[in-house]
C-alpha cells in the first residue's frame, strides 16, 4: 500500500497575515478540486495535514466530504517567522541558502536539519498507529516536503529535489519499505499508484 505526501497548491499571498493564516487562492482551489476527482484521491482512507491553513484547505477539498482531515502542528513548514514575508526573489536566495546550509539557521530560521527531523518523526508517528491496508496522504508544504523525500531516499539536504513548480505536486511512498515510488508530480497530472 502506499502514502502520499501532497503539497498545497498556490496560495493568496498577502505580506499583513502571517504565511501560516494564507489560504488557497483561486487558482489553487482549482487545483485541488481537480485532483479531488482524480481516482487516486478517493482510495486516500485517511489525511493528515499541517495545521497551517492552506494545508488543511486542500486536505479538505481532496476528502471532499468522505473523511475527517487529522491535522499535525508537527507537520508545519519550515519556521520562517524571523523574518516574516520575503517578496518572491528573496525568498528564493532564502531558500537555496536554508537548503545549501542545513545545520545553519538563515537569519533567525528553523535549521533545515532540525525541520526534517521533526517532518521525519511526525510522519513515523503517525504510521506507526496507522493501518498499513490503508492509503494515506500527508498533506503539507513544499519545504519539508523536500526534506522528508531526501530522507527517505538517503540523500543529503539539498534543494536539487525540491518540488516544481512553486506547489500543489505530490509524491508516493511505499508503506511497508517507505521506498519513494513516484517523484514530485502535479496532484491534477495523477493518474494514480
């Protein structure tokens, strides 16, 4: 059986809110509501998703109705709060330095080891009271989304493996060997597992 670690989709930026209050812009409702209706969203017999906004939002759209969304604080992206908002190309450099120096915070940021430590146990704890017959999506953020994959292919932080496309992509895991079956793909482009 497998797990699935979704990211949410694009999201209405607004630099007065705090990044966990966004939710999903339009464009990522759109989204979301198209993989909803995918054949692989309605064999997910359970979601976990972060308890920031806009990752509970999708989880709600791809349970349409049929499941309870479990939310995990543990599940958070990486902690950026030092510095708040950053327009679109800080916010890059920001990131290729968080991935190319992962046991250094960048200005005041969680460490990238300590955000895939945390990412890592979240998933574990959950899995471990978890029905392996059953699929199961996480759903969360791009960031530690990265992180988790890394971990689970035994490669080092690095921002190589990072998810396309600025969201809103999934990949696969088996359950039983938590071996990564399917890279980063757009939730809409799935054609299942």
């Amino acid at each position: 059986m497998f797990a699935l670690y979704i990211t949410h989709p694009q999201v209405a930026i607004d630099p007065a809110v705090p990044v966990p209050d966004w939710g999903l812009s339009e464009r990522g409702r759109e989204r979301a509501r198209l993989a909803a209706s995918a054949g692989w969203a309605r064999q997910i017999g359970r979601f976990v998703a972060s308890a920031e906004r806009k990752a509970i939002e999708t989880a709600e759209i791809l349970a349409a109705g049929r499941l309870a969304v479990e939310t995990d604080h543990a599940m958070g992206e990486n902690d950026r709060s030092a510095t708040g908002y950053l327009p679109p190309d800080a916010f890059e450099a920001a990131a290729d330095k968080f991935f190319a120096h992962p046991e250094r915070s960048f200005r005041g940021w969680e460490r990238a080891v300590d955000a895939q430590a945390r990412i890592v146990a979240a998933v574990e704890r959950v899995l471990a009271g978890h029905d392996p017959e059953i699929p199961i999506a996480f759903v969360g953020h791009g960031g530690v989304g990265t992180l988790l994959k890394g971990y689970l292919r035994g490669t080092p932080i690095r921002r190589d493996g990072d998810q396309p496309g600025g969201g809103g992509n999934l990949f696969a895991f088996g359950l039983a060997d938590r071996i990564v079956t399917c890279d980063w793909t757009p939730m809409e482009s799935c054609k299942g597992f």
